[in-house]
C-alpha cells in the first residue's frame, strides 16, 4: 500500500546552484512527469515570427529572446518552458593589476537588453540591440549586438555579431543559449524518454537521459547557477561540435551544431534549472512540480566559444544549425559532415 505522507521540502544551495531533496516523500505523492504545457496563440504584440512550412521561430519584442522553435512536420515543440527563453551572453574581462585579479565573469547578458530593433523578411530575421549594453551589474558599456535567425534549407541558422568598442576583450561568448528544454514528445513520459546524444570517438556516439536524471559534472561544483555538463570540441571525448535530442518513440530528432567555417573549438554546454535532486528518486532527479512552487525547471543549451576578441573589434561567433529530421543520429552525422 502506498504511503500517504506528504512531502517536505529542503532546499540548500551549493556554491550557486538550488538542489532539491524530499524527505518522507511518498512514491505517488507528486505526478512522475511534468505536464506538457500548451503554447499560446501568436501575440504580434509581444512576439515577432519567422515561419516557413517546416517551422515556427518566435523570438520577444522585449529582450529578443529565443521563446519558441516548433517542428510544423512533427507537430513538436522544441521549447517547453518559455520563461527561461534566452538568446546569447558573453564576457568583458576586467583585468587586474596581477592576472589573479582580472574579473573574468564580468557577464552581459542578452536576455537582459533592451531589443533596439528588428527586420523582418520572409525567411531571415535580424535583432539589434544597440549600444550601451548593460552588464549583470547594470553597470553600461559601449558595446552592441545583432542577431541573425535564418530559414535555410537546411535548418534554422542563427548567427551573433558583437561590436565591442569598449577598452576591453570579449572573453567566452554562449550562443546561441537555447532554454527551457524539457525533451520531446507529447507525454511527459515520451519527454523524459528524450535521449541527450553526442559524438563520441571514432564513429560512435553517447547516449544519456538527461530529461529523466541530469548528472553534474564532478568538475562543475562551483559551476554559474545550476547543475551543468560540458564537453570540448574538437577533442578525444567529442571529436565534432553536434548534439542531438532523439525521442525513440517518434524515431524523430532535434540536432544543434556548430557550423564554423573557420573550425574554431567550441565548449557544448547544458544546464538544469533551477537545480536538482541530491539523489536519483523513482522518477529520476530532476525537481518535482510541487518542489517548484512556481519556478521553470528546463535544460538551456549552447555551445561556448573562448573568444579572447581584442577590444575595439568586432566579434562574429561560430553559427549555429538547429535542425528537425527523422530518424536517428546516423543522420546527425551527415548533416556535420556537409557542413564541412
């Protein structure tokens, strides 16, 4: 017989991050899965969209954050939870008068500007947000970006364009910074069931349910906000900047990748938010709707770049294609490698 005892709720916080842990906590006494939510009809007011007849781009009139990416042909929606919609960040190291000194995460995030403007063509959007740019301080510098979203027969490519015009470098560069994932599908089992795939050596690939149990790398413990998970690329443990997300219900997959022609190495990142269990429950470790209290929970993605772009320059980052196929990541493979 199940137990009826309801649940408490510890939260503590290691270096940063929220974790979450149920103590009495009874097998069925919160769902296993998070509801899959419903997109609201478009709102010019609050939205602009870019569309073809394979997919649904929506980015905010406010901040020009990336809010909704929908597979028209597999009637999926990449982004579960919308507020933790997100477009780039990057870095103006402040140095110091010893290298120990230098504030390295000196951090201007996208999310947080004001979009200046938009145009608005039939297959390519570009966002501007004009100087100043604001750090994480609201401190201004005089800096500016602009953002590419094009519908390519390929894919959705985005591209970033940094104008910096201040006196210093722009350090680590994230983008483009794809959040509220939740894995695909149209239950909250199907989503859960969502495999996080990468290359591995050689040929073969890396298969983890990150949607079920998302593992914190040992060597993130002080890692930004929430548990996270990093891989370099090009090196021995992902040789080719790709991921991809494939639900083995549907056989169809999300693939997101680096299409660099100058080959720079890139950091693939994800991150959980706001945290999650101390332990593996039954239903894995991710935190329970009712832990929440009204926070999103959902993976941001990205791929980081080590700019170290000098001051006064400007900075273009390693485009990104996120695309819709069917079938599973032997066609990840081929679309990398025609882009090469």
């Amino acid at each position: 017989m199940r137990s009826l005892l309801k649940s408490s709720v510890v939260l503590f916080l290691a270096g940063s991050a929220v974790f979450f842990c149920a103590k009495n906590a009874a097998a069925g006494d919160d769902p296993d899965v998070f509801p899959v939510p419903a997109f609201p009809p478009f709102d010019a007011r609050k939205s602009i969209k870019l569309e073809d007849d394979r997919y649904l781009v929506e980015v905010g009139r406010a901040h020009g954050t990336i809010a909704r990416i929908r597979d028209k042909k597999g009637g999926q929606e990449l982004i579960a939870e919308p507020r933790l919609a997100d477009n780039f960040r990057f870095t103006l190291p402040i140095p110091g008068k010893e290298p120990l000194l230098t504030i390295e995460a000196n951090y201007v995030w996208g999310k947080n500007q004001k979009l200046s403007s938009f145009d608005a063509g039939a297959n390519q959007l570009t966002l501007r947000w004009d100087k100043p740019l604001t750090n994480y301080l609201g401190e201004k510098y005089d800096a500016a970006a602009a953002m590419d979203v094009q519908l390519t027969p390929d894919g959705i490519l985005f591209r970033l364009r940094i104008t910096n015009a201040t006196a210093y470098p722009i350090g680590e560069v994230f983008f483009p910074l794809i959040g509220g994932l939740q894995g695909l599908g149209a239950s909250g089992a199907e989503m859960k069931a969502t495999q996080f795939i990468r290359p591995a050596k050689g040929d073969t690939v890396v298969s983890d349910p990150i949607f079920r149990v998302f593992t914190n790398m040992p060597q993130s413990w002080l890692g930004d906000q929430g548990p996270e998970q990093f891989y370099a690329c090009p090196s021995g443990e992902m040789p080719a900047a790709w991921m991809e997300l494939f639900a083995p219900q549907r056989k169809r997959s999300v693939y997101m990748g680096a299409h660099d022609p100058g080959k720079r190495p890139v950091v693939l990142r994800l991150e959980l938010l706001p945290g999650n269990s101390q332990t593996v429950r039954e239903d894995g470790n991710w935190p329970r709707p009712r832990e929440l209290n009204g926070l999103p929970a959902g993976v941001i993605a990205c791929f980081a770049h080590f700019a170290n772009s000098p001051a006064g320059k400007t900075y273009e980052a390693p485009p990104v294609l996120i695309a819709v196929h069917d079938g599973d990541w032997h066609e990840a493979q081929k679309i990398y490698k025609k882009s090469q």
